[in-house]
C-alpha cells in the first residue's frame, strides 16, 4: 500500500449542517455519516463562500471566491483554464474520479436573464453586447454537462480530463428529475423509465402535501442515489488493484427538491414527527413579509428554484421527505464504507464529508435557497475522518470556509497549493477572524425589486449583510439571538458593533483579493 492518503471525498447538495444525527438532530438518522464523525472531526462552525450550487462547487474545486474565479452565480460554469486541486492531485500522481453531480457548468439549457438593470446606471445590451473576456465560457467545451445534449456518456464527449477529473460519470439535475449517464444508465436497465418519473407518473399518497413532492415511481435500486454509490464501488474495486493513491469524489445531488424519496424512503419520517424551527414565521425584513403575503394571495410561483413561504404543514411534509433523502444516503455512503474496508482501502482512505450549501427548511417560514444568508443556508456540515491521524469526536468551533477544502486535502497529500488560492489548511493553521460569503443572484424573485448583490461577514459572535442597492441591511447576535431573529442594524446600540463588523468585512476582502497571477518581471 502507497504511504500516500487516498481520498474519498462525499458531498450532498442543498444539506444544512443539522440535518445530522452528529449535529444534534434528533429524528433523522445518519448512523454511516455520525460515524465519520465520531471517528475524525466535526466542523460546527463550517461556512459557503457562496450559497449556490455552481458558485460553492467552483470554490470548493479552486479554493477561491466566486469574484475571483467567475462562476459568480448559477449559468457561469468554471473556466477550464482555472487550476483547480484535483488537478494538482493528477498531475503528483494520483488517479482522480468524479462520480454524481459535478455543477461545475450548466445542465438546464435554460437562456440566462439579463442583469443589466435602470438602477445600475446601466444602458440596455445590445445583442452584439462584448463580455470583459475573450474567453467567455459559452463554447462547446462548456457544454458538456447541458442535458439536452446529452445523447452519449460524457466521457465520450470529453478532450483530455474533466476539471482534474479523469474517470467522469455525472449526475446531472437532481432528485426524480435527475439526468446525464445517470439518466442514459438507468434507461439501459428499463425502457420505460421515462414512465416512471416526474410527478405526471408518480404514485397514489396523499400524506406529504408541499410544492414539489410526489411518490416518485423510480424503485430504489434504479434512484440516482443508488447508482452513484454502485458507481463508486465498482471505481474503488478498479483502484484496490493498483499500487496509485486516488482521489474519489462521490457526489449525491439529493437532498434537494423536489423532494422525492423512492421506495421505502418516502414514509420513513411522518410529518406529525417533525418540529418547526423556532423562527417559522418570523421576522419582518421586507422580503419576509412580501413572501409571506405572496403565499396567502397564492401569487407566488413555488415550482422553481426561487424561495418560497409555505405552511406549517407544508414545512412539515418537506422536511420529512428530506429526511428521508438523507436516510437513504447515509445508507449509501455505508455501503460504500464497507467496500473500502472489504477491499483493504480503508486504513489509508480519509474520508471527507461535506454539502455545497443549505436550505431554508422552514427557517423564517422559508424553503430553497438564495438571498438570505440565515445559518440554515450559509452553514454546512464538514467531517474530516483520516484513519492515519484519528482524532475520535473531535468537535472545531473555529471558523472554517468551503474556500479551505482544497487547501486543507493538498496538505495532507503533501502537495504544495497553486498560487492564488484563498484557503487555509484547516489541521494546522489558525482560524481567520471571520469568513466572507459572496452572492449576486441572476434574476428578480419575490420580495425583492433587482437582482441582489450581497456580501456577508460572519465573526465568532456575529452575522453582517451588506446589500447592494439597498437601504437595509442585517446585523444579528449570534451567541444570544441563534435563530436570528432581532436584526440590530439600526440600533444605536449596537452602532459600534456594525462599525467594527464593516473594518472586519473590508480587511477581509482586501485580504481576498487576488494574488494571481505570478509577476513575470519586477517592472
């Protein structure tokens, strides 16, 4: 066996930090992943530089911020000329996999919205409006995970590696609408599995009412959840034979909406069972109320990825079906730990585990994602477990960022980081004074005039947002306001704390600001 660390790297999608058993909760159980952590250490304090899928993800692959790799928002994939640390991975030796959900470039096809607006002082585009680059992303090398293209594997389609990535098979979108070689796999296995899903197909329960949940029809053995770990295995099987280190991420693109667990998955967890957050319904930032007013017009669509109010019971209902996403998971992930322990893996395997961003799942009487960086959003769980340096249950309150993945796995594998990257390696360094969490939405959604360009800082005792174009902002206490539920940033009071709050944000992000690339010359 090779002395270098092998890596296993899961990440679910839209997965708050206590959706956990090892983080507190109660009702879901996550034995697979609390093992993990009761084996290695758990991050409480692990934060999104970017609250997104594409933004986070890039960040997680570059170890940068979205204002400086580019991938500011959904629709804006990841230059393939950015270095990310699978690459550096490859390139020192070790094999690489990618087997799930990728999101490093778009899959829905869907024309992107013009964010030029009259607020911004900004003329209309012209359609032969130039981008600041020459490269600007929209070639056919950023095409590959578009699912309406995707008529063969995209290993198929692919010139040379994937983002560092040289085994690739993806699953792109999510849940029972879940796609790319998933989608060409499971066809394989029934011709008539485009019967099975969406909800035009799904199967008779009336126990879970909530936008966007149905019984889906897909059995368990053909969900994306259940080939992405098969998948897994089968790379792991190829990897025992070998004499090379590997680097697997394994990446479920559930718990997500639509919320639709297959199988025995579906009525695990009653909705009766389920508590509301302290917040639901609380509140009164102006989104807030204009959400909450928009749910009792019923003006509101709620069938998209914006967020929505819902119900008491329609809060309930989703987040027991997402509980039961997440149950079939932590099956999954167990699985696969027994194949690495089956094939002599495990002992130099770390595992790590991890989500993309979070969701609102009632908080505020919200679901989804997007535009409020409440905890349950912003707030991740991260679980580090590297059977050569056990540190059993170790808990870190030190504040973390997905921005130090990167740095933290090239550590470890003792390969020196790319210049330009922004994190830290969470083993051996100390906590910053805070972290920044970066958005710029593409689109208007409800409770909101323009697109919203945020920038969040989050100390050891408090959250601060900043908002571009508007004339209010958020300020909570953390340690005596948990469920952010008192917004100071307009009391007197509290005038010196938003003052300092701002010092720290602009030292931050002066400190994030880009070192690359290298000089050439002195002048």
């Amino acid at each position: 066996m090779t002395a270098r660390p092998n890596f296993l790297f899961i990440i679910t999608d839209q997965h708050r930090a206590d959706h956990l058993g090892c983080y507190g909760n109660g009702v879901v159980k996550t034995p697979n992943i609390d093992q993990l952590a009761a084996k290695g250490t758990r991050f409480e304090r692990f934060y999104v530089a970017n609250p997104i899928c594409m933004p986070n993800r890039a960040s997680i692959m570059t170890g940068r911020m979205s204002s400086l790799h580019g991938a500011r928002h959904n629709g804006i994939p990841l230059s393939r000329n950015h270095t990310t640390f699978v690459e550096l991975l490859k390139d020192a030796g070790y094999r690489t996999a990618l087997i799930g959900k990728s999101h490093l470039q778009s899959f829905t096809g869907l024309p992107a919205t013009n964010v030029f607006t009259a607020q911004e002082g900004k003329q209309a585009p012209s359609a032969s409006l130039r981008d600041a680059f020459k490269d600007n992303r929209h070639t056919d090398d950023y095409e590959l995970e578009n699912t309406r293209h995707w008529e063969t594997p995209v290993a198929e389609r692919l010139s040379g590696d994937f983002y560092g990535f040289e085994h690739v098979e993806i699953a792109a979108g999510h849940a029972d609408e879940a796609s790319g070689d998933y989608l060409l796999w499971a066809r394989q296995q029934r011709t008539d599995f485009d019967d099975l899903v969406g909800p035009e197909n799904a199967l008779p329960d009336h126990r879970y009412q909530a936008p966007q949940a149905w019984r889906t029809s897909v059995p368990e053995e053909l969900y994306s959840t259940s080939w992405i770990a098969e998948r897994s295995q089968a790379w792991l099987e190829e990897q025992a034979a070998g004499d090379q280190p590997f680097f697997l991420q394994m990446s479920f693109p559930d718990p997500h909406h639509p919320f639709t667990p297959p199988g025995k998955y579906w009525g695990m967890y009653s909705p009766s069972d389920i508590d509301l957050p302290a917040s639901f319904g609380k509140g009164d930032l102006p989104p807030l109320l204009a959400m909450r007013k928009a749910l009792e017009e019923g003006t509101d669509p709620r069938d998209n990825q914006s967020p929505f109010a819902v119900t008491e019971d329609e809060a309930r209902s989703i987040i027991a079906l997402t509980y039961g996403m997440i149950h079939m998971i932590d099956d999954a992930i167990g699985r696969v730990m027994a194949s690495l322990e089956s094939l002599g893996l495990a002992e130099n395997t770390v595992v790590v585990f991890t989500s993309d961003h979070g969701d609102y799942m009632g908080d505020h009487g919200l679901m989804l994602k997007l535009l409020l960086h409440y905890q349950g959003l912003v707030r991740t769980p991260f679980i580090w477990h590297d059977p050569q340096r056990p540190r059993d249950a170790a808990c870190s309150t030190e504040l973390a960022s997905s921005v130090d993945i990167a740095s933290t796995i090239l550590a470890r594998a003792g390969i020196q980081e790319f210049n330009g990257m922004q994190g830290r390696d969470l083993l051996s360094t100390s906590a910053p004074e805070a972290v920044l969490v970066e958005e710029d939405s593409q689109r208007t959604m409800t409770g909101f005039e323009r697109p919203q360009r945020v920038r969040t800082v989050i100390t050891e005792r408090y959250r601060m947002s900043v908002r571009h174009g508007e004339d209010w902002g958020e300020l909570y206490d953390l340690e005596n306001d948990p469920d952010e539920l008192v917004n100071l940033h307009d009391d007197p009071d509290h005038a010196a704390v938003r003052a300092e709050l701002t010092d720290i944000m602009l030292r931050r992000m002066i400190e994030l600001q880009d070192r690359a690339p290298l000089p050439a010359y002195r002048a």
